[in-house]
C-alpha cells in the first residue's frame, strides 16, 4: 500500500558549473594546450578528456607529468587567468540552465554551486547572471578532496542545514556531466541528475540521465525527489530521448 504521507518538497539544487551551467571546458582545454606546448610538451585531446570534471589541483598534476615545469598552484592560477579572460569575453551558457535557474529562484528552492573551479571564475560566472540565484558557492579551493571525491556536495548540504536543520539529503538534487562531478554527486546521497556533454557517462541505475536541460522544469526535479522517497532503497532511472515529458522508469 502506498504511503498516506505528503511528497517530501525539493529544497535544495546543486548545481556544477563547468559543462553544466556553461560550456567552459573549450577553454579550459585551450589553456592547457598552449601552457604544454609554452613548455615543450606536446597535449592530446585524449589527455584533455583526462582532465574533465577533475580538481585543478589534479589536473595540474598531470599537466606536470607531460612537462609544465611549474608549481601547481603557479599552473592553476594561469589556467584560471585564461578562462576568466575568455568568459568575460563571452559567457557560454549551456541550453536550458539559466532557464532553470530563474524557475528555481521563482519557486523558492535553494540553489548551491559546487565546482572544481575555484573562487575567482566562480563568482565571475555567478556575476554575469541576471539575478542572485546562489545562496553559497562550493568551490575547490574551499575542499580537501576534488571530485569524484563527495566532500564538495556533503559541504554543501551541511551548510543548508546551518539555516535548516530539517533538510536531507534526499531532498537535495544534484545537476552533473561529467564522470567525477556525477560520482562525486551519488557518492553523497543526494538525487542526482546526469546531463553528458563532453565526456559519454557510464550507465548507472542510480542516477536519472537527461539530454538536456532545455525544457526542464522544477516539476521534473521534484518527481526525482519523489521517486527517491517512495523507493528509497531502490535505483532508479528517468530517461528523455525525446521530448522532456518522455519518461521510463525502471525499479530493481
């Protein structure tokens, strides 16, 4: 029998930034191009699809093994230079996100940013919005571990539950699209949805997958938190291949 009880309420999206909110990782990847070449090296795209999603102090890691003879914090700060030079230049948004963003802000639900970029890029993306859309930012210079690791989401969620204690995880969504962002995201708890850009992304029952965001709305955020609290111990899986009415579901 099912529950008498009201559908838990979406309180909270979690959103990445890079891929998600905007298509930044042309330029991320032209900025590792020209520092590796600046010293010698030469960078494949496969070795830039290495980096997509990763924690910039991870990324500069690997740009050192393939010859960038700099300190990583020296390699983050010119990458970091490079991309807010090209975003102030043109903001690339992604289809739909803004759209989502503002019925989010309407609604009443919370937003959070947690990103691997860090601080400087962060508030220049956030700053070119219309509207204060974000109650904080999670950045990676405010964790320990990067993603795939889940500490950004788990942070983010306990500093919602600084002004609201009742809050859960499950009350939470996370948007992703890349392979450690979508780890990081169900590593944590929260429901999270997968929109690949760049990167395909592995099947995985435990995450919903949309092509886009274009056409999402709040209803199709809040049906995943429901789904989540009916079946709490269950996978699950929303899937659009059309139109973003379009749905299956499938229980194990």
């Amino acid at each position: 029998m099912r529950s008498s009880a009201p559908r838990p309420l979406l309180k909270a999206a979690l959103w990445d930034m890079d891929g998600t909110i905007v298509d930044t990782e042309p330029y991320w990847i032209e900025a590792e191009h020209a520092l590796v070449a600046a010293h010698g090296g030469q960078w494949s795209h496969a070795q830039a699809m290495q980096l997509v999603g990763q924690s910039l102090v991870f990324s500069a890691g690997i740009l050192q093994d393939a010859g960038v003879d700099l300190e990583r914090r020296e390699i983050i700060g010119i990458l970091t230079a490079h991309v807010i030079s090209q975003v102030r230049n043109s903001v690339p948004w992604r289809p739909g996100a803004r759209e989502l963003l503002d019925e989010l802000h309407t609604a009443g639900v919370r937003c959070v940013l947690v990103t691997m970029s860090e601080g400087p890029l962060a508030r220049e993306i956030v700053g070119s919005l219309p509207k204060p859309y974000f109650d904080f930012l999670v950045t990676g210079d405010t964790v320990t571990h990067g993603k795939p690791h889940p500490e950004a989401y788990l942070k983010a969620v306990e500093l919602l539950q600084l002004q609201d204690p009742g809050l859960t995880l499950h009350e939470c969504v996370a948007l992703e699209d890349s392979v450690p962002g979508v780890a990081a995201a169900v590593a944590s708890g929260v429901v999270t949805v997968a929109i690949p850009h760049i990167m395909p992304l592995p099947h995985d029952p435990r995450r919903a997958t949309w092509d886009t965001l274009e056409g999402r709305t709040v209803a199709d955020l809040e049906e995943l938190v429901a789904l989540r609290h009916e079946y709490p111990e269950a996978t699950f899986e929303l899937e659009s291949a059309g139109a973003p009415n379009t749905r299956s579901r499938a229980i194990d």
